[in-house]
C-alpha cells in the first residue's frame, strides 16, 4: 500500500476544493417553478421539472404536522 507525503495531500485537496467551488450553486441560479411560475432557490435540486414548496409532494412535511 502506497503512504501519499504531506505534499500530494496538499495537491489532492486543493484539487478537491477547486472542484467543489465550480460545482457550487450560486444565489443568482433560482428555479423557476413550473406550475405558478414562482422563482426560487434550492442549492440540492438537480432536475428538469422544478417545483416550489406549495407544489411538491413532499411527504415529510405532512408527517411533521
């Protein structure tokens, strides 16, 4: 098994980081909600039918009520 000096961990994390921050959803991205229209944010939505809160089913929003 190889051992990675304190240098390639360094280059691997910093790689890593780069990577993270091109991938990072920004304010500026809001959805547009397909029923009403509605623009809004969700920084963990990556489909092709977005829905604002009044409209998804969301089962966990009942349970917790």
């Amino acid at each position: 098994m190889a051992t990675l000096t304190e240098e390639q961990w360094d280059t691997i994390i910093s790689t890593f980081r780069e990577i993270n921050r091109k991938n990072e959803k920004k304010c500026e991205d809001l959805l547009i909600c397909k029923k009403c229209k509605l623009q809004f944010f969700n920084k963990n939505y990556h489909g092709n039918y977005p829905l604002c809160d009044k409209h998804r089913n969301n089962t966990f929003k009942a349970i917790v009520k």
